[in-house]
C-alpha cells in the first residue's frame, strides 16, 4: 500500500489580500497630498520604523480621511495595507518605486483607531491564513524505543 499524500487546496484570494503589511513607525515629515487629474486625492507619507536598524518605508493613501491629511512630522503611527511595485517613465527612462499603499492609518495614541487598525491587520491575516487550506495531515510518528 503507497503512503497516502498530502494534498493543498487552494482558494482564490479574494476575502484578503495576497500580501500584507503592517508597519509601526514615526513620520519623517509632514503628509504630501495632491489631487489627480481624475479627481482622486492621494496622500503620501515616509515612515520611519523605531526599531534598529531604522528604515523608512514610503507609504501612499489612496483618498485618505481627514485624519490622514492632518498628520505631521513625529507622529506615532501604524499602518496596515499592501506593498506594490509601480513603474512610471521619468526622463525618458522606466523607473520603478516600492511602497506600501495604505488601507488604514491610524495614531498609535488614538485608541478606537489604532484598534481598528489591528483588528483590520488580524482579519486580513486570517482571510491569507484561510487562502491554503492542507486537507490531509500526516499522523505524528512515535519515538522509536531506546
């Protein structure tokens, strides 16, 4: 009899994203916004981790709240979204920039917010976690006698 395999059912990711990121850091300065020639407002923002080693992270918000555009330089926040790779032509020649495009931001001070920012962060971890789903698990070996 031939050992039975594992097999790996895959759902289509569209409960979640299919990647995700949570940063908690301090503004290295004040929110850009601007308004596109379609209407849309997009914020952008570089966050700086607190963490050695210290890196920013570029982050944009596609019409963000007012809370968002009111942000400045030294504020404590955490944002949940996704990271992109997007790629534009600037001088003649292609270039590309990551960042992590926000679904939330919010001050870690702000208490209701901040929470809805990691309950957000939570139900997009669960809905990747559901994305592979094992339908066989292989039964736990037992220790050989000594």
């Amino acid at each position: 009899m031939s050992p039975r395999k594992s097999t790996v059912v895959r759902r289509p990711l569209t409960a979640g994203p299919g990647n995700l990121a949570v940063v908690v850091g301090s503004l290295s300065h004040d929110v850009r916004s601007k308004q596109l020639p379609s209407g849309t407002a997009v914020a952008s923002l570089d966050l700086t981790t607190d963490t050695a080693p210290r890196d920013t992270v570029p982050v944009t918000m596609i019409d963000p709240p007012r809370s968002v555009t009111r942000l400045v330089s030294g504020d404590h926040v955490v944002v949940v979204g996704r990271v992109r790779r997007r790629f534009f032509r600037a001088g003649g020649t292609t270039q590309s920039r990551t960042e992590l495009v926000a679904e939330r931001i919010a001050r870690t001070q702000a208490g209701r917010s901040r929470e809805a920012a990691i309950r957000l962060a939570g139900q997009r971890l669960a809905a990747l976690g559901d994305a592979v789903v094992p339908t066989h698990r292989r039964p736990a070996t037992r220790d050989a006698p000594r």
